[in-house]
C-alpha cells in the first residue's frame, strides 16, 4: 500500500497557517475583523494531522506488519524540534530587551513545558480565566497545540497499533465511537469548564480522530471517492464550509464544540473527494498554496513571537500597516526557516541521526540553562535601577492590607477587622481599586478610637439584589452573588451613626457587559445580572446608598478613579532600559522630571461621564462625596493630567493606584471622617 503525496493537503496548510496569522494579527479593514474565526486554522491543522499520522502508521503495519516507534518518533522530531529551538533561541534577546520580570519568569517557563509538550497544562494552570485575544503577548502561546500534538503522537501510535492487531475488524467502530465521546465532551464542556476544553487533549483527539477515520476508510477500500459528481462538487461545499467558520465565527463562542464540526467537515470533504481535475483542488494545489503549505509549520512558529514582541515594543494597538509589515517579517523568517532548517535536519543524509541529536540536546540544554537562570534570577528584576520602579513592580497596594489571618483583599470570610470593636464603626466597601488605599487608612482610623472593617472584593462593586455572573462558566460568583450582598447590607445598615466609605471603577459596571481589551485598562470578565429583572444597576445603586442615608448611617462616596490608557509598568520598564547602566536612577528621574507621563483626563471625562450622572442623583445631609479626578488631576494643562508628582508615581498599573496616589485619596478620606466626627 502507497500514498501519492497530497499537494492539496498542503494547500489546506496554507489555508490553516493563514487564518491563524490573519486572527492573531487581528486585521481590521473599514473597523471591522474579518477573520474572526481565523483560530479554526489550528483544527484544520489537527484534522489533517490525524490523516496523515494514521496513513503513515497504517502504511507501515500494512506493508511490513510491523511498526518501528524509534524511526515514527525520530521522524516527528527532525519535523517539529529544529524551528522550534531556533525560534526559541533567537527570541530570548527580545525577552530581555522588552518583558518585564514577571513576564519574563513566565516566558521561560513556557519554553520549558512547550519542550516537554505540556504547555497546553501550563497555559490552563496559569490563568484564572481563558480568552484567546488576551494571550496576544505571549511569545510562546501558540505552543499549545504543539503540546496537543506531542500528546497525541505519544499515545495514539500505540492505541492504533493495539487495536489493528487484536480488534481490526472493529477498528472503524472504535475511532468513531471515540470521536462521539470526545466531540460531546468538547461540547459540554465548552460550556463548562471552557479553558480545560480548549486546552487538553481530550476535547480535541476528535478532531484528530476526524482525520484519521479518513485513513483507515481509505486503507480499508484502497482509494477514496471515485463518484465523479461528488467529487466535482463536495470539495467546492468543502471549502466554503472553511471561509464561512473563518469569517462568521467570533472570539468567545463555544469551542470547540457542535460547530467546530463546521470547518472539521469541510476538511474532511476536501481530503476525501478532492482530485486533479476538481477547481478547488486545483487550486490548492498551485504553487502559491503549496509553498505557503511546505513553509506553514515555520510561519506558524515564527508569527506568535513576532507579533508578541512588537506589542510588548509598542505598548499600543498596532495599526494595519504595522502588520502586514510584521506578516512579511514572518514570511522572509519562515523561508530562512524552511530551507535553511527544516529540510536539512529532515534530511538523513545532510544531517545524520547522531549529529542531529548532538545538536538537538545540545541547544535544548542551552535553553533549559538559560530558562533555569532566569527563573532562579526571578527574570532579573536587577535590570529595573530606579528604586521606586523596584517598589512599583513589587507588590500591589491593595495586597498591603493583613492581619493575622493573611491578606485581607478577596478573603473567604469577606472582611478584616482592625481596632476595639466596641467603638465605633468604619467600613470599607468596593473593588481592588478601592482596596489600593486600604492599608493607608487603618493605622491612622485605630487611632481615631474607630473600629475598622474592610469588606473589599475584587469586581464587586456595592449592588444588593445582584449576582455576579462569569464569563468562563455563566454560573454565580459565590465571591459576589446577592448573598454576599445582603450579608454587607445586614451589617451596614445594622447601627445608626456607622461610617461606610464605598467606591470602584463604576465606568466598568455601567459597561456591564463581557471586555477584554488587550492593550487598554479593561480586563472584564463578568457581568452582573438583577435577581428582580425589573432592577438595574444604575437605580439599585442610587437606592441601595439612599438607603444607608435614610438610616442615619454618614456615607462617605468615592467617584471612579480615573484610568490609565496604557500599561503604566510596561512604559517605564521599556523607558528605563534606554539609559546607560551608569547613573541609570539619576538620568531616569531627570527624563520623567522633563517628560512626565500624562493621560488624557478628557478620555476619562467621557467615559465617565455616565457613573457621575448616576452618583451625582444621590444628595443627602448625610452623604460626603470624593472626587479623585479633582485631587488626583488638580493641574490639567491640554487635557493631559500628570501621574509622575514630586519624583512619584501615582498609580501601580492602569486602573489601580500606587502608594503616592492613594495617598491622596485617603487623605480626603481621613478628612471627611474628621468632618463627620467634628459635626
């Protein structure tokens, strides 16, 4: 049994690496994204993976009734290994140049466990959430499906082989029964547990699966289709099957899943009936798509790091010309890749088998070394001088406030308590941006003979008769649901002559809807829906803080803290690498002296300008209300509002303030709480 080569094969590689490019880049043409389903290009590359492991493996068993493991794995390696390393090795300069610590610790573990095949597991694990679009910047993401395909290698060889040998004549019914079962555990759990989906093996083997029942079907007849009718018009169906997932399916939809099985058929159809005289197979068969095809798997390893880095450069969107620019860097990369690499280590008689191991364990070594020194260097934060950037980098505010039972933002039990609780009550509620001044405020409120309570939850702005929905799952956050709610109402509305501070980023609330936005402050991954569908946010909270009013409890209101639109750390971590090592914290604090960072305070305005329609309805004897906008922007010239103040920084990241500018704003607190005591 032999196998013609497939030209058209590779011209679905083209069609596969495309769409990728095209969806990763995020192309936009008139504002709108016309490849928003181009991350199906990765489930075509699986379905004719499954194809072609299969008809390798069934070719061997069939000619030679046996099948050689050492030659299959050595095979996949001198494949997969050779670009992998190079890209890796050549993007290690741009690690350092432009990721910060953190960053660049989470960088090198990803080229580990990509080496291993489990960055899939890497990438689930370290997330609380899962949206494609937000891991635009990191260089190795797109290693997971690398992982998916290492696993599958791994153990489908030996499931095949088991079941030819000692099940053959139910071989088909076993694969298809497998693909059922896998298909609708993606379905289910696309809904439930959507990052565990994407991301493992067992959610995806169908697709693969998909391919490889197409091998053994054409192993079984000895050819594919001969219908001349079906073959003249299914790889048409095919292909419009592929453009139509590329175009029409979006970021957060459920995949994979039932619809995934939209361009896994159109696939299907084109491996099956495609033939040389068809149009469709024809083209995909011309030298254009066939060379794209040979140079995918160097494009595809090229393109993520490319694009990645130039966004960690940039720190803004980048525009359309930028990417074709960067699409085109690609394509000079993959070629170099392809001739220079690819074939020759593919190639037994250029590089031999012990040559290529010498090399290959050899630059695997480099790396694991040079991932291991930075992990041990913690991504060697030595290379921020300036000691505010080090405190800047080191810790968030909000995380400052403890006490004996650890920190006390997003607690289990909800709250901390500081002070002699019989005294009298100060609570403070909201978000992590009112959580950036927490710490500021306890020492000097004991002092004052106040008992203060904190009852700060990440997301959770104050809405009684609200549950907190997840984007990942649709369930109810139990960390903000109404119960969560009405336990802070209870105890708010509890004793007269209480003091309740209450704030958070309502522009976000208002928006009230799923955001991420990759290169702007917002990261929003709920949205929060009425137990009574009559309510909404906008009167809930008017009421909800009338009613602390109406019941003698002095209200102290803090209006949204104006946002960043830019990554506050990622700008002076890139900044500060443009100075000599000499006399670094000098030169930097006389660049930000002359250039401080500024925001413009008109942006903020606008998209505010909602939230303070809402809070400015609520007026009462009884309520004190804080503007950080005026205290934190009190000197705007052209719109642009200063974060660099008297040699500080004001914020910590985007929308969370640092120790300078939470100052600030607790100094207005401390004033209120002084007004209310005095009156």
């Amino acid at each position: 049994m032999t196998h013609r080569y497939r030209w058209e094969i590779d011209g679905l590689r083209a069609i596969a690496v495309s769409a990728v490019i095209l969806y990763h880049a995020q192309i936009t043409i008139f504002g709108h994204k016309p490849f928003t389903g181009g991350f199906i290009g990765v489930d075509i590359f699986f379905v004719i993976s499954g194809y072609l492991i299969t008809s390798i493996i069934l070719q061997e068993l069939v000619t030679t009734g046996s099948f050689s493991f050492k030659h299959f794995y050595e095979r996949r390696i001198r494949r997969i290994f050779p670009a992998l390393l190079l890209a890796m090795l050549a993007s290690f300069p741009f690690a350092w140049m432009y990721l910060m610590p953190n960053d660049f610790v989470s960088y090198v573990n990803s080229i580990i466990t990509s080496l291993s095949f489990n960055s899939n597991f890497f990438y689930h694990f370290s997330a609380n959430e899962f949206d494609e679009i937000a891991y635009l910047n990191k260089p190795f993401f797109h290693t997971w499906s690398l992982s998916i395909l290492g696993q599958y290698y791994a153990l489908f060889p030996i499931i095949l082989i088991v079941t030819f040998k000692h099940f053959r004549k139910y071989i088909i019914h076993i694969l298809i029964l497998g693909f059922i079962i896998s298909l609708g555990l993606a379905d289910w759990g696309s809904r439930n547990y959507p990052s565990a989906t994407f991301f493992f093996l067992h959610t995806r083997i169908w697709e693969l699966v998909a391919g490889s029942i197409l091998a053994i079907l054409e192993t079984k007849q000895g050819y594919r289709s001969n219908n001349k009718l079906l073959n003249s018009i299914l790889p048409s169906l095919g292909i419009l099957l592929i453009f139509y997932s590329i175009i029409f399916f979006y970021d957060g939809m459920l995949h994979p899943s039932i619809r995934t099985l939209i361009p896994v058929i159109g696939v299907s159809l084109i491996i099956w009936f495609a033939n040389k005289d068809e149009f469709v197979s024809k083209i995909l068969s011309s030298k254009v798509f066939v060379g794209t095809g040979l140079i995918s798997y160097s494009l595809y390893m090229w393109h993520f790091p490319v694009f990645a880095f130039k966004r960690e450069r940039s720190l803004l969107s980048l525009d359309n010309q930028d990417k074709f620019e960067l699409i085109l860097t690609c394509i000079i990369l993959s070629i170099i890749s392809y001739f220079l690499i690819e074939k020759n280590f593919r190639n037994k008689k250029i590089i031999s088998k012990k040559v290529f191991w010498y090399i290959t364990i050899f630059l695997s070594s480099i790396i694991i070394l040079l991932s291991t020194i930075v992990i041990k260097k913690k991504g060697f934060i030595n290379r921020i001088i300036d000691k505010q950037l080090v405190e800047l980098f080191d810790i968030a505010p909000r995380l400052k406030l403890r006490d004996d039972s650890g920190v006390c933002f997003d607690r289990n039990d909800n709250f901390c308590s500081f002070g002699n609780t019989e005294n009298k009550k100060i609570y403070l509620v909201g978000d992590s941006t009112i959580g950036a001044f927490a710490h500021l405020l306890k020492d000097k409120l004991i002092k004052k003979d106040y008992n203060y309570v904190t009852l700060i939850q990440s997301g959770c702005y104050y809405l009684p008769g609200f549950n907190r929905i997840q984007k990942s799952n649709g369930e109810i956050s139990k960390d903000c649901s109404n119960d969560f709610h009405y336990k802070i109402r209870k105890l708010l509305n509890n004793n007269q002559d209480n003091i309740v501070i209450i704030g958070g980023n309502l522009n976000l609330y208002l928006k009230n809807t799923f955001v991420t936005e990759v290169h702007g402050s917002y990261n929003w991954w709920f949205k929060f829906k009425p137990i009574d569908p009559n309510k909404n946010i906008k009167s809930t909270i008017i009421d909800s803080i009338n009613e602390l009013l109406n019941n003698n409890v002095k209200v102290i209101l803090i209006y949204p803290v104006p946002e960043l639109d830019f990554d506050l750390q990622k700008l002076l971590f890139l900044q500060i690498k443009n100075f000599k090592l000499e006399n670094k914290e000098i030169l930097f604090s006389k660049h930000l002296s002359e250039n401080p960072i500024t925001f413009d305070i008109q942006k903020y305005d606008e998209r505010s300008k909602e939230s303070y329609d809402v809070l400015n309805k609520i007026e009462h004897p009884n309520l004190y209300k804080i503007y950080p906008r005026d205290l934190l922007c009190s000197n705007v010239i052209n719109n642009k509002c200063s974060i660099y103040k008297d040699k500080k920084f004001l914020y910590y990241d985007p929308v969370h303030l640092g120790d300078e500018g939470a100052k600030i704003i607790s100094s207005s607190i401390l004033e209120k709480v002084n007004q209310i005591s005095d009156e």
